[in-house]
C-alpha cells in the first residue's frame, strides 16, 4: 500500500477564496468608513445616533432593517444628499478613500461613487442609450463614454436589444438592471444600491440577484440596501442591523444566516425563497463567501 505523499502539492488550489471574518486583516485597505456618526433633521429629533460603518475594498456589505431603522439617512450621510433633504451630520465624520467630507456630491462622483438610488429612478421618457450616456456625464472624452457602452452592451445581454427603447417601457426588472448599468458607467471604486429588490417580481429579483452576484465576483465593492434579508445576505460578504438609528448586530453573512436573521430581523422583509435561492436547492450555485 502506497503511503499518500507528504510533499506540498504544486497544483494551483481550486478552494474558493474566503472573504476575512470580523477582527481579521481587511480584504482591502477601508474604502468608506463612518464613525459615531449622529445625523438629524431640522426641527425634529435625531436619526442616526453614533453609527459606526466600515466598507473595505473588493467586499460587499448588506445594511438591513426594517423601515424608519434610519438606512436612508445613513446613505444620505454617505452620499452627500443629506443636506439636500434638510439633515446634518451633528457630530462624527465620514471619510470615502480616506478623505473627509461628503458636501460635494460631484466630487464624490469624480472620485468613485455611485449610487443606485430606490425606484431606480431613471428618465422615463429618453432611452435606454440616453440614460446609460448619463452615467458617464463626469467622464469628459465622448469616445471613452462610447468605448464604456459598448463594454456594457457586450456585459448585459439586455442592452444591445433595448438600446433604442424608452426606459419607461421596460419592465420593473429591465430597469433596475439600467440603473444598475447606468451607475457602471462611471466605474465606480464604490457602488451603492438603495433597495434594488423594491417593488420587482420574485423572478426580476433573481435576476437582479443574480447580477449583483455577477457584480461581486468580479470584485466590485458593494454597500447593499435592502429589506430583502435573503437576498441581500445571498451576495454580501458582511451584514449590518440597523435599529432605531444605531447598528445593532455585524457578522459574516454565513453568521447572521446561520443565527436565523432571515426570520428575526422585526419588520423587514424576509421573503419567501426565491426561484434558485442558493438557500433552497442548487439552482443559483452557493457563492463562496456565503458558505
């Protein structure tokens, strides 16, 4: 009987890549980072109350919790628009790729942000080519804006076809996935998505799964807003529990799924599994971070 060798294999491991549990060296140097950050409204009572968020490079994190939990707020706080909807950041800071400061929305932009915001919110009435062009409004060279659509022409199948089309006649699914696309077009370091599953079908939120999927194996950094507990956790690398304007609980996606948050987060959506749910059967393949 042939003793089994004690050498070190040669051969390239095929062993998925795990993303590092919480305490462990980042998979990236921190990208977006919050720290006790207190945000309030003029003439009401604060919302966020000393939140502490970190986002580092190549991860995705789902931001859950139910309605009123202050996950807009903290967007806002993040994006710049807060002040235009009337807020403050009172005390704290936000730092994106290590600069302070979020009152220049363009700036944000120009350095690596988008966000998708919730409805999508594209223009209705100019087409599906007209929106994406917008995508790409800070880049100033019209032949690298052309060169950015064709690479996402050949990335979506969706969009060579319906190129022409008015985005107000697509489907709830085709147009997330315009506005999805529309925010690549600016190559974002940093991609935001403020409730992508809103008000599409269970087979549109596959499908918008399954991209986001797509989106994080090829290294895109994600903060994911949703109320779609399931879904967001199938794609995230990390999770974070808003209440009442604080976070409440962090952990690995596998953690928060293997501790039942899909039916213990009150008030938001757990949903039913979906059609291929990588939680159900072995239709959508179980990502490797969420093992």
């Amino acid at each position: 009987m042939t003793e089994p060798s004690t050498e070190p294999s040669t051969e390239p491991s095929t062993e998925p890549t795990r993303p590092p549990e919480h305490g462990a060296a980042a998979r990236g140097p921190v990208l977006l980072a919050v720290e006790q950050a207190h945000v309030g409204y003029a003439g009401g009572l604060p919302v966020l109350r000393g939140v502490d968020l970190e986002v580092c490079a190549g991860q995705a994190v789902a931001l859950l919790g139910a309605n009123g939990s202050g996950k807009t707020t903290l967007l806002r706080t993040v994006t710049g628009l807060l002040r235009e909807q009337g807020g403050m950041l009172t005390s704290g800071s936000v730092r994106f790729d290590g600069v302070e400061g979020t009152a220049d929305t363009g700036d944000l932009v120009r350095r690596g942000m988008a966000q998708v915001l919730e409805g999508r919110r594209l223009f209705r009435d100019l087409t599906v080519e007209e929106n994406l062009l917008l995508g790409a409004a800070t880049v100033r060279s019209a032949a690298e804006r052309r060169t950015r659509l064709a690479a996402l022409c050949d990335r979506f199948p969706l969009l060579p076809r319906t190129l022409k089309t008015q985005a107000g006649l697509l489907s709830g699914g085709q147009q997330q996935i315009v506005a999805i696309a529309r925010a690549i077009m600016s190559s974002p370091r940093l991609l935001i998505l403020d409730e992508p599953s809103l008000g599409l079908s269970p087979a549109a939120v596959a499908e918008v799964r399954d991209l986001l999927a797509e989106l994080v194996e090829q290294g895109t950094t994600l903060l994911l807003v949703e109320q779609n507990v399931r879904m967001a956790l199938s794609v995230a690398h990390r999770g974070a529990v808003m209440e009442r304007g604080r976070i409440v609980r962090t952990g690995t996606a596998a953690d928060l799924l293997a501790h039942g948050l899909t039916t213990s987060l009150a008030g938001a959506e757990t949903h039913p599994r979906l059609p291929g749910d990588p939680l159900d059967d072995d239709r959508y393949p179980e990502l490797p971070w969420t093992r």
